[in-house]
C-alpha cells in the first residue's frame, strides 16, 4: 500500500509556519503539495521543473493537454513567466491581485513545455492567502497548481476533499480550513482582441471591463454547449468536469420536474432565490442556496455532501441565467445533465 499523505494544520494568515518550511523542501525535490488559495485548494510543484509537473499530471489522472496554472507571490515573479507583460496585464494585476483572475499571456522561456499542454501562453495569478504567496517565496519558484482534485471530480474547498481524491498520491496536504470564495478563478485571456473570459468565475466580465476602459468578452453559458465539437479555446471547459459521482440532473427555473425516483432515493440542491419554494418535499438531503456569493462558497460543499448522502440522484433546481450567476451557473451546467 502507498504511504497516506500527511496533513499539516495551518492558519491561513501564519507565513512564518514551520509547515511551510517541509512544503518547501518536499517542492523543491521535486514533489506535490496541496496548499490552500482563496478559490480551491491547489496540487502544488515547482512549475520549472518538468519532472515534477509531470507528477501532477499522473495524479490527477489529467490530459497532458490541459494547461496548468501558474502561481507566483506577487506581479514580479508572474512578468519572469511571460515574454509580454501588457499595459491590460499591468492595470489587472495592480487592481485584482492578490485574488481570483487568472491572465492567460505568451509565456517566457521560464515555463516548460509540460505546464502548457504545449501552447505559447501561460495563466498565471497570485493566490489571496498569505502562507500560500509565502510557500511560493519560499520555494522561490513559480508553482503550477491545478485544482487539488481527480480530473473531471469535484474542486476541493477543504483539505478532507484533497486527501479523499489524492490520500497516497501526494507527498503532503496543507490544511487552513474552508476556503472563502469557493469556485475556482476567472481565467481572462488577454492574446485575444478584445480580451475574453475562458471561464466564468468571481470576477465578473463587467469589473474587468470597467478596469480596462474596453471591452470584455463574456463566455456565455450556452456557447459551451453549442460548440461542444469545436476544440476548445481552454482544454478544461470540456463539458463533463467538476462532475459528482451520483446522477446529476438539472432543472431550469420555470420548468416542470420530470419524473423522479421515491423522495428518500433523491437529493435536492436548489440554488437562486426562487429555487426554494420548488420541488419535491421529504427528500433524503435537501441543500437551499439562496445568495450568489455563498452559493459559489459552499457548491462544492454541497456537492460532496450529496455524493456523501446515498442518494441516487441529485436534483439541481438551477439558478436564474443571470450575472452575478455567471460562475455558479458554468460549473453547475457541467456537474450535471438535462433533465
Ligand atoms: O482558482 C483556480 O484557478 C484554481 C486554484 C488552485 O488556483 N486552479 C484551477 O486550476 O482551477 P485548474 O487546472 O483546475 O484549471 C485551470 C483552467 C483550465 O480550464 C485550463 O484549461 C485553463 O485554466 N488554462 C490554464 N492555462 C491556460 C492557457 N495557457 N490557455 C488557456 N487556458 C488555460
Ligand atoms: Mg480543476
């Protein structure tokens, strides 16, 4: 049997921990650490180190295709990424870092091969939690860091998420609780004119668009199921991810239920502030998430729970095709199927 993965408590706003001093070593031999961000938790390695990063790769079970994240403590780190460090980068970054965007530039010399499925950019960001702009300093390397989980599983928002999907897989789990935004960052590529989201996520089209003085192009929910067959622009807006093991099904506001199993077979997670008031009584779990901003906090949460639960089916009352819905809608269309 393969070691389990060590777990190591940590307070988010501690960057003196001595548990930042193993990640640390465990990163720059050439290892994988799970580490908090404010969106999701991160499968960290040393994103200059081709072996390593091909470790994430074998882990996760992902594609070698789909690129990986950069992550770097601050803006200087993220321009020795890049060969081309924009006007748009610089006003994003002064105005959105440390947080939850991610800029898809051309990548510099720095950045192997590996980290980008091959392609001549890169996505970088700095993560808003202190011992996570800390562990990079320390490693003093760029880490590239998807999200800590199985591909096409559910995004970890805790460090018990990360050891049910990686436990004997990785060398180490850094574990500062819940994370506080929830859904994984806004991914905003910048080689295109006009620049355009990649994925929908905390930060929404209409504020970068403000910052920037120009046009933003959003990604509209449907476009990703109209052009399933075209390849996509990001290899990870493939239509099934962030999926739970149980049946998911959706429905839209306003549509009737469909048929469905006995109520105790069943779990319901509406979401929007209508949602509530609809569907089946006396399930076996029933989640309500009223508020954009908790419902991107607790999805993933909730999602597990409802795999936890037994149930055979998850039923998700969706909600509304709105802005501030943008995020949690992408996410929910993927996790789950029409009804
Ligand atoms: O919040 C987040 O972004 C989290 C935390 C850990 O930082 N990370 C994360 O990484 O969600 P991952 O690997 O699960 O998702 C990365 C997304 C994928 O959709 C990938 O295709 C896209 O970013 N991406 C990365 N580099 C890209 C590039 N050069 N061009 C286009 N898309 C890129
Ligand atoms: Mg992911």
């Amino acid at each position: 049997m393969t070691r389990a993965t060590p777990i190591r408590s940590i307070a988010p706003d501690n960057p003196d921990a001595p548990a930042l001093i193993e990640a640390a070593e465990i990163l720059l031999a050439g290892g994988l650490v799970a580490f908090p961000t404010e969106t999701v938790y991160g499968l960290g390695a040393d994103a200059t180190n081709p072996e390593a990063v091909a470790r994430i790769f074998s882990a996760k079970g992902r594609p070698s295709t789909n690129p990986l994240i950069v992550h770097t403590d601050g803006p200087e780190l993220a321009r020795r990424c890049v060969s081309h460090w924009s006007e748009a980068a610089e006003t994003l970054a002064r105005h959105f870092w440390p947080g939850p965007l991610t800029l898809v530039l051309p990548r510099s010399a720095l950045i192997p091969d590996l980290v980008t499925g091959g392609r001549d950019t890169v996505g970088v960001r700095v993560p808003d939690v202190p011992v996570a702009r800390s562990l990079i300093s320390r490693v003093g390397r760029p880490l590239a860091a998807p999200s800590a989980n199985r591909s096409t599983g559910i995004s970890p928002t805790r460090a018990e998420h990360v050891s049910q999907a990686l436990n004997g897989r990785i060398d180490l789990i850094l574990d500062a609780g819940p994370t506080a935004v929830g859904l994984e960052s806004t991914v905003l590529d910048l080689t295109s004119d006009p620049p355009r989201i990649l994925r929908p996520g905390p930060i929404q089209a209409e504020a970068l668009s403000l910052t920037l003085g120009r046009t933003v192009l959003e990604r509209h929910a449907l476009t990703f199921e109209h052009n399933l067959d075209e390849p996509a622009a990001s290899p990870g807006l493939m239509a099934i991810h962030y999926a739970p093991r149980t049946l998911a099904i959706r429905v839209e506001p306003g549509e009737p239920i469909p048929p469905l199993p006995s109520a105790d077979r069943i779990a319901v997670l509406s979401i929007g502030p209508a949602a509530e008031a609809f569907g089946p009584f006396g399930v076996r779990l029933r989640i309500d998430l009223a508020d954009p901003k908790r419902a991107a906090r607790v999805l993933y949460d909730a999602l597990h729970h409802c795999d936890a639960s037994g149930a055979e089916l998850i039923l998700v009352l969706m909600p509304p095709d709105l802005p501030d819905w943008a995020a949690v809608r992408d996410r929910l269309l993927r996790a789950t199927q029409p009804a």
